[in-house]
C-alpha cells in the first residue's frame, strides 16, 4: 500500500530516492523473517545485515532529503556515498563467498567476541565491526540531515511569510531511538523482537510522512556575507523606509502566500537586497516582520468585529490557518487571541 501511494504521487525525482529506500526497508524485513522463521534463501547477500547493507538507508535517505530540497544529486555524489554499501555488502560477498564462520552466521555477527576458543580471520573480525559500525554510519546520517534541514528551515523563513517549521519535526524521532539503541548498550540479539519491529513500524512512518510532505517551495540561497553587497548605507536607510511605508500603505501581507519575492518584484529590489534590508536595517526578518503586521491587523480587527470568529480573524489578517495564528499572536502580542478579545470584553 505504502509503495503504490508513493508511486501515485505527482512524478518527481525525490521520489525515486523515497521509493528505493521503502524496498531496502522492506529487504531487511524479510532478512529478519527468513532468519527467524528459518528459511534458506540461498543467495549469501540476501543476508545483507551480516555484510552491512544498513549502509544504505542514510544515503538514500540524504538523496531524497537533497532532490525534495531543489539540491542536485550529482553521479559523483552517489558514488561516493554508495560506495560502502557497493563494496563491502555486494562486491566483497560475492567475491568471497564463505567470508564469515559458523558462529556469525547461526549465533550473531559479534560470536567472534565470544567465549568460545574458536580462530577468526582479520577479515571475519572487520566485518564483526562493520555489522556495528553500520548502525553508526545510518545514525551519523540522520544527524547530518537533521542539521541541513534545521538550515533549510531558516532559509524557509526568509522567503516565505507563512511557514510553521513542523513538518521535520518527526525526523528527530529516528536519531532519538538510534541514539538510545547504541549509546546505552541495551542491544541483546535474543531481544531482536523488541527492537526490530518498533524500528520498522517508525520507517515505515518516516516514509509515510514522506510521501505526503509537498516540496514545492525553491529556496533563495542564504547572503551571508553582506559585507560584499553593492548596497550603500545611506541607499540602505532609504530603501528600508520605502519598505515601510509600502507595508503601511498597501497592506500586502494580508496577502497568506506572501513571499519575499513578491515585495521585490513590486519595489524593484533585488531579493537579495531585500532580505538584507530587513536583517541589518529592520534588525528582523522577513517572516517576522510580516507576522507581526498581521498580529496588528488582527487586534484590530478583534476590536472592529466582535462577532466574526477567530479563524475569519486569522484568515483575514493573512494568516493560513489558525496555529499559526495562535503562534505569532502569542509571540507579538504576548497572550492568545482569545486572551486579547477578553481583555477587552471586561476593559
């Protein structure tokens, strides 16, 4: 069910990436069956765990974060990202077929660290460390795309005026449980059960939430370095006040799908300019300072219209909806908006 809703999506290459990733997921899970219920699948790299095939999922992951973001994936990327997986799950397997001892395949990959006096080659040593280190290597990922989505978010804010930050949230989930899994040592292979299918079930929901996320928005890349911008201080000052006053004027973040630019193409300033001009000059940015325009509209309207309802408040003000209404309200006006329609009742 979950790959046909992902393939009924609109056709975009993100979803190449979130579709690979949902079979990879779906390989471990029979992996994990095969081996419980025990069925001899007969191809050594089906066992992809025992060879590092969790190499796979954060790369894929990484892709589909870049492609859905408006980043292209280069082949020379993918390259070097896969290049583990490549190498130590498919290649050396198929290469050297009989890689790993009795022990690691009935009793566990780390059987070599064991009690029991038996030889083990470097090689079945190194890949008792690769079965670990790949978990790391999966959550070292997660880590990384949480960090370029937190900055993606930032960008987000810059050039849109109705943005909520809740829809990666949920990522955090997965680097919670991996971070808990390796970092307290609780793992015990006879306990695969309590940890395999909690694992699975919040995939599953990872790619859930995937498919029904729209990344639709481009990006202006972030100026950080205003130092080098051709625009004067003097030129500055009177462009900001122009900003102002168009605000005041024609009210354009009335407007719920305002971008940044939208301001630009209607002043003529590069958006880039613009952007600067509402951190250096305004000492904001542009999501802020639209929403605290509409908290003002939206006191005023509370006091103008007594009996319009507070989500006909929020939409009017230029609000997308009411969370988000709630948010900047409390963060403007210091209390909720129906707080402030209180107030005045029994001012």
């Amino acid at each position: 069910m979950l790959s046909l809703m992902i393939l009924k999506q609109q056709v975009r290459k993100h979803n190449t990436w979130l579709f690979l990733l949902l079979i990879t997921m779906i390989w471990f899970q029979a992996e994990f069956l095969s081996i419980r219920y025990p069925v001899n699948i007969g191809v050594s790299i089906f066992y992809g765990t025992r060879y590092g095939s969790w190499l796979v999922p954060g790369p894929l992951f990484l892709f589909y974060i870049w492609s859905a973001t408006g980043r292209r994936v280069k082949w020379r990327q993918i390259f070097i990202h896969l290049a583990p997986f490549v190498l130590l799950s498919i290649l050396a397997p198929l290469a050297m077929d009989g890689i790993l001892n009795f022990r690691q395949i009935h009793y566990g990959m780390l059987a070599p660290f064991d009690a029991y006096n038996q030889e083990v080659t470097a090689l079945q040593y190194f890949y008792s460390a690769v079965f670990m280190g790949q978990y790391i290597h999966f959550l070292a990922y997660l880590v990384f795309i949480s960090v370029y989505l937190k900055n993606y978010e930032k960008q987000l804010r810059t050039t849109y005026s109705n943005y909520e930050g809740e829809t990666y949230r949920w990522f955090g989930l997965a680097t919670v449980f991996l971070t808990l899994l390796f970092f307290t040592q609780i793992y015990r292979r006879h306990l695969d059960y309590i940890y395999v299918p909690p694992m699975s079930v919040l995939v599953y929901l990872v790619i859930y939430k995937l498919a029904g996320v729209q990344w639709s928005r481009p990006v202006m890349e972030e100026q950080k370095k205003y130092h080098k911008s051709s625009l004067r201080v003097k030129e500055a000052v009177l462009l900001a006040t122009r900003v102002v006053d168009f605000f005041d004027s024609d009210k354009p973040y009335l407007n719920n799908g305002l971008r940044l630019q939208d301001i630009s193409s209607q002043l003529e300033i590069p958006t880039h300019h613009l952007s600067q001009l509402f951190n250096q000059q305004l000492q904001t940015t542009f999501f802020d300072f639209v929403n605290e325009k509409r908290v003002a509209a939206a006191q005023k309207f509370i006091e103008d219209k007594p009996s319009a309802t507070l989500l006909e408040i929020a939409f009017d003000s230029g609000f997308s909806n009411k969370t988000s209404f709630v948010n900047a309200f409390k963060k403007h006006a210091g209390m909720t908006p129906s707080a402030y329609r209180k107030q005045l009742i029994f001012a």
